[in-house]
C-alpha cells in the first residue's frame, strides 16, 4: 500500500504572551492508504494539534508534512484550501450542518467550491445521501433529523467529493450509546470499501473500533501500535439491545 500521509519531524509551538506553548514534539508517523487509525490522547496531549495539521487546517512550525506525495507544510491559506476540499472529508462531533438548508444541500456544498453544476450535485450528493441510508431525509432540514441522522449526513458531506482521507474528531460525542455504535459501524463499512480514515478521540471503547491506534502524550508519539483487540460494531450493536 502507498503512503498517503508522512509527517517528518513535526513540532508545532504557540505563542501565548511570553510562553511558549510545545504542542508537538518532532512527531514522526506514516500511514498508508486505505488504514483506520485512531489519534488517542488526553487533553493536552497534541492528537487535536496533529488533527488539524493532518488535515490541512494548520501548519506546522517544523518539519515537513507529506499528503498524497506533495509536502504541504508551508502552503499559504488559499493552496491548504484548495487541497483540504480535494483530499479531506472531514466529519466533526458537531456536526457542522447549516440549520436552514436540506441535507441534500448540506451534502452539496464542497462540490460548489470544486465548480460543479446544480443538476450534477444534488446528483452527487442524492447518491452519498444514499450510500449512508438517508436517501429519503434528502429534503429534510437538521431540526427535522435525529442526533445520529444529522451525523450521516454529515459523514455523506464528507464522501461527496471522494477524498483521499476522511477526517472524523470525536464524531460519537454527542451521541447516546445505541446511535455511536451505529455510526461506527457505518464507518467500518466505509473503511471495509477502502476508505482511509483518521479518527480523534479520547474514548477506548471508540478508539478500538479502528485497526491502528497511536496515542499521544505532552506532545509526543506515547505508543503506535496495530490494534489486535478490534471492536465490531454489529456485535456491540446487539450487546447494548440486548442489554436495553
């Protein structure tokens, strides 16, 4: 499998007033194409300084960040753009979904900014809808969705424009035990269809769903390690019915 992200030596450092904040510390990992991997870590650890240098949002103060063969590291803001909606589906714990418009148009927006006609996105973006099973909630705003539907349409958001890499911080935490299960299932299908995903989170349990965990702590690589212990959402899915 080919490389499709490589941080070489990555430190990242803030200034706040007269201290210097050390979020990363020469970090160094690789992961291929087609990995699920988890970013793990305290508050404070640096797995969110990583995310959002992993995902173009923030560059790094050193070192070198290799995405799918080009070193972004010292991109300006409008090229880091240019290459977040290319590369990167990102799915947040928010949400992140604009109040007064469908899902389909929820879905469709990254393809606005790629230059798609009308026709050929809702197009687009009915099929995503459909590949997460919210085919019928196309019209439907987020007041009109479930805490875990709003998270589908979210996640078909992410796929809309094929990424490399779909990005998800902590995309269980705003949601009851039943409805994360479900979408982490969800998400070991898209892994199981060849998707690469990259996973923030602080919880085990939600950790252990992917094949590969690398914790983070005061800035460093604590443990990268092939998670033997993987989690499968279906079987938790009928522990917790069953337990209900």
């Amino acid at each position: 499998m080919s490389t499709i992200i490589k941080t070489e030596n990555v430190s990242k450092v803030y200034q706040m007033g007269a201290e210097r904040i050390h979020a990363l510390r020469s970090v160094s990992i690789e992961i291929k194409k087609g990995e699920y991997v988890a970013f793990m870590g305290p508050s404070g650890s640096g797995k969110s300084t990583l995310m959002n240098i992993v995902g173009c949002l923030d560059t790094p103060t050193d070192g070198h960040y290799i995405l799918n063969g080009n070193d972004v590291s010292n991109m300006a803001d409008n090229e880091l753009a240019t290459v977040r909606n290319k590369e990167i589906g990102f799915v947040f714990q928010t949400f992140n979904l604009l109040p007064r418009a469908s899902s389909l148009d929820n879905v469709a927006l990254p393809l606005i900014y790629a230059g798609y006609g009308k026709s050929q996105r809702e197009e687009i973006a009915l099929a995503a809808l459909e590949s997460v099973g919210l085919g019928s909630r196309a019209k439907h705003k987020p007041n009109e969705l479930s805490g875990g539907q709003r998270q589908r349409v979210a996640i078909a958001r992410a796929l809309v424009n094929n990424p490399s890499i779909i990005l998800a911080d902590e995309p269980t935490g705003n949601l009851d035990t039943k409805t994360s299960y479900e979408i982490m299932d969800l998400f070991e299908k898209l892994h199981a269809k060849g998707n690469t995903i990259i996973m923030v989170t602080h919880e085990d349990d939600i950790a252990h769903y992917a094949h590969r965990i690398v914790r983070l702590r005061d800035g460093l690589v604590e443990s990268d390690i092939i998670n033997e212990n993987i989690t499968i959402p279906a079987m938790q899915a009928a522990a917790h019915n069953s337990a209900s």
